[in-house]
C-alpha cells in the first residue's frame, strides 16, 4: 500500500511540474523567442511548431496527473470523511483542476487555429499586427490572456496540494478529526433540539384543540 501511494503522488507532483512548468516556459520562452524573429510571416509558424512539439509531452504530464490525483482520492477518501477541512480542500482542488483542464483544452484548439492561419504578418505569437487578419487576431487576443491563465491555475494547484500535505501531519490530522467529531455533535444536540421542538409544539396544538373542543 505504501508503495502504491508513493507510485501515485509522484505520477501527481510530477505530471503537475510538468504541466505548470511547460505553460510557464512557453509564454516567456517558446512565444518570447517567436517574437525576435525578423521576418514577421514567421513568427506565428515558429511559435505554433514550439507548442505542437511540446503537445504530447503535456498531455502524457497531464494524464498522469488525473491518474495520480485520482488515485490519491482514493486512497484518502477514508480521511476525507473523518478529517475536518479535507473534503473542502479536495473540492477546491477538483475545481482548479477542472478549470486548468477547460482552458489548457481551449488554448490547444486556438493554438491549431492559428497553425491553420499559415503565416501572416503578426508582431508575436500572440500579438497581431496592423497587418494581421481579423480572424487571426481575435484568436491571438483570446491565446495572450489564456497563456497566463494556466500557470496560475496549475500554480494555485501547487499551493493547494502543499496545503493538504501539511493536512497529512499527525497534529494536523488530531485536530481535524477532533473537529470533525466536534461539528457532528453539535450537529447532532441541534437537531435534538430541534426535533424536541417540533414536538412541544404539536403536544401544543393538540392541547389547544382538546380545550376548543371540550369549551363546545
């Protein structure tokens, strides 16, 4: 078993790496070197063979990623229910996860967009010219401010993943548990109250209607 769940966070922390790192580099270094080159016709051509060379080692880092991530919850679902803080965090990670997913999917469908363009005169991989086709440029625009969206998507998800390691320290897993068992019977004396409540209230009623009753 614990070989299994170091197999599993490796596949996560590095499919994670690779997926951060490689957004990361691409925006300063595969577009930013795109953009130096002098002709301008071949900006958009040298930036879209960077990223398609890059393409199949993303999408290897991110499968192992879901392949650890999903693994990992399982494993740790036993604690999500009986730690207190896991299961929000989980989420919180789950949706990061799925906005990295839409917007690194959505960035690829631009990025073959602009590959299909050929190449026209722009002043970077993401940046257009007065010369530029409209087409082509509304599709740069999107690709500038999406390009940053993924590091910090993925970047976030580092941070979280950091915060649930910590999550895992003994102190930190007393304390959740002892909260966890805290909020259930809190949860549990409010709704004996509640239900106490219920039935005074009817015992009530039922009084009320016997004195109308028998004042007949």
């Amino acid at each position: 078993m614990s070989d299994s769940h170091t197999a599993l966070r490796s596949m996560h922390d590095l499919g994670l790496a690779a997926w951060f790192g490689g957004s990361l580099m691409g925006a300063f270094g595969v577009n930013g070197a795109a953009a130096r080159v002098s002709d301008s016709t071949q900006r958009l051509p040298v930036a879209s063979a960077g990223w398609s060379r890059w393409t199949p080692v993303n999408a290897a880092a991110i499968g192992a990623h879901l392949a650890g991530a999903v693994g990992e919850l399982v494993t740790e679902s036993p604690r999500m229910i009986a730690q207190k803080g896991v299961g929000r965090a989980s989420t919180v990670k789950t949706a990061l996860t799925l906005g990295a997913l839409a917007v690194t999917g959505y960035s690829r469908l631009l990025g073959m967009r602009l590959d299909k363009a050929g190449g026209p005169s722009v002043r970077g991989a993401t940046e257009p010219n007065p010369q530029t086709p409209a087409k082509v440029a509304a599709s740069q625009r999107q690709l500038k401010m999406l390009q940053w969206t993924i590091p910090a998507l993925t970047g976030a998800l580092i941070v979280v993943t950091a915060y649930m390691g910590e999550q895992q320290k003994p102190g930190q897993v007393l304390r959740g548990m002892f909260g966890r068992a805290t909020g259930l019977m809190h949860a549990s004396k409010s709704m004996g109250k509640g239900i106490g409540m219920m039935h005074l209230s009817k015992s009530m009623g039922n009084g009320a209607r016997r004195m109308a009753m028998s004042g007949r």
